[in-house]
C-alpha cells in the first residue's frame, strides 16, 4: 500500500456510526498483540468459530488486506491498516457481510507484559435497538477472539522466555543419554506422553503400533502440539495449521520448516521397557 493510500485509510468514515465499544486488558506486551494484529494467517485456525477460511491478497508493514469466509455463505473483504506511532490500527469491511464498517483499536502498553485495548465498532446508521443488539454482537464476538488471542500470546511470550533462558545457559541440552520411561504395559494406558529429554519436552505417541516422540513446539511460531490429534502420523498446529510429519519432523505442506529432531524410541525385548535415546546412539 502507497504511503498516500495508508493516511487515507487511517481517516474514519464521517458516514458510519459507533455500534459499541469494548475495552480489557490483555496480559502479553505491546510488542506480541502487533504481532498478533499482523498475523492474518491465524483466523481461519485459531478462530475457526468465526472464520472459515482466509486468502490473502496484500500484506506489509502497514497491515493486511484478504478476503475471509465466514462460515459456509458470508465473505467479506477486509482491510487492515497500522499507525503504530499513533498505537491503534482500523479494521475495515470495504465488501461483502458487514460492509462498509470500521473497527477501530487503540493499544496503550501499561506494563511489559499488560497492554490495554479500547475498540470501537463504527458502522451505518440504523435504528437504535438494532445498532444496540449489533454492537452487542460484535461485543461477544471481540470478547472471544480478544480471549483466544491472549491465551495465544501468553503460551508464545512463555516460550520465548523460555528460549531466551536456555540460550542464556539455564537449563542445558545435557542429561542421560538414554534413559527408559518404564515398561510399556504401564505407559500405553496413558498415552500420549510427555516427558523431557535433554532440556525439551517431547510427547510419545502410538501411531500405526509403532512408538514414536515428536517436539512439544512448532517451528512456525511456538504453537503447542502438546494436545493436536495425529492423522496418519501427520500433526496439524492449531494457531496457522501447518502440518508435520511426525517421523521425519518434515513440513507436509512443503514449507522449509521441519520439527525439532525428536529421540529415538525403542523397546527394550528383554525388560519391556520404553527406551528414550539420542539419534544415532547404540
Ligand atoms: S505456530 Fe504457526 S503453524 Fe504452528
Ligand atoms: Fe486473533
């Protein structure tokens, strides 16, 4: 978008009016909700309740434009356009389900990790109950996408720091070389599994009768994995959907991004114990 067009877009239409307005705080910085705002590719998949799918057709440093589906029926075209120097950014429907509408967001950081947020909803004038259920819609709406978007930035902010710790000595790579999880008989009842193994978690999964552990994290963005189902020992991240294979730790969707290489898992024949150990070792 051309600097001119992105001033433009950041004047509210004088013709819409204000259905409502929602303000909370959000527990994660300023820096992971703008993070949050440029991350068009996460509608469909954590918000599936509200979105169905998603085609982009611009992005860059001053926001998004894409078309979205909601449900089977609805499209809309929406248009997202940042001021970060002014701390809000404006979401707006220019066709389809909704259009013309404007939400306006603003973000004050009130500490490092709480950011503040005040939404208005602007949209054409209407008589006053049905303004008032509408702003009530969007209300609901934003209090679910706000509250699945938080949960989102928490778990990430929670593993960057964790990130930043191990790349600052805490916690290390160091550990057993192989070190047994118990006799299988005991564990499968309580399958999937997780356990740590060399300063990361893994989870042990049963797939095709064969035990295999695949990493907690996706490369993505940190999404957990921790709780996806496995479909014909492929893994789908819940926040952008990208799917891994969970034996090669491969992109299955042909991104050059691959899991974090897991440890072997082995039967011991003799004790029925579940062995957990390093690639390549005996
Ligand atoms: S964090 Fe984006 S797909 Fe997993
Ligand atoms: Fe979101």
């Amino acid at each position: 978008m051309r600097e001119a067009d992105r001033r433009a877009a950041l004047i509210p239409d004088p013709d819409l009016v204000r259905a409502a307005i929602y303000e909370r705080e959000i527990q994660a910085s300023l820096e992971r909700v703008w993070e949050n705002v440029h991350d068009w590719e996460h509608l469909p998949w954590l918000h599936s309740e509200a979105f169905s799918a998603i085609d982009l057709q611009e992005a860059g440093d001053w926001g998004w434009r894409a078309t979205v589906a909601m449900g089977r029926e609805a499209r809309a075209e929406i248009e997202l356009v940042t001021d970060p120097a002014a701390g809000h950014y404006v979401a707006r429907t220019r066709a389809g389900a909704g259009a013309p509408s404007e939400i306006w967001t603003r973000l004050d950081p009130l500490a490092p990790h709480r950011t503040a947020i005040h939404v208005e909803f602007r949209v054409q004038p209407m008589p006053e109950d049905a303004l008032r259920q509408l702003g009530q819609g969007y209300v609901s709406l934003y209090t679910l996408l706000w509250n699945q978007d938080e949960e989102m930035m928490r778990i990430r902010e929670a593993a960057l720091a964790e990130r930043a710790g191990r790349s600052g000595g805490q916690g290390g790579e160091d550990g057993p070389e192989t070190i047994s999880l118990g006799s299988l008989a005991l564990l499968r009842p309580k399958l999937p599994w997780v356990f740590g193994y060399g300063g990361h978690r893994f989870r042990l999964v049963e797939e095709g009768g064969e035990l295999i552990a695949h990493a907690m994290e996706c490369p993505h963005m940190l999404g957990p994995l921790g709780d996806c189902s496995v479909e014909d020992g492929i893994l789908e991240c819940p926040w952008h959907g990208y799917r891994f294979d969970i034996r090669s730790g491969e992109s299955a969707d042909g991104r050059s991004l691959r899991l974090r290489p897991a440890p072997r898992v082995t039967l011991d024949p003799e004790t029925g114990e579940v062995i957990v150990s390093r690639h390549g070792s005996a």
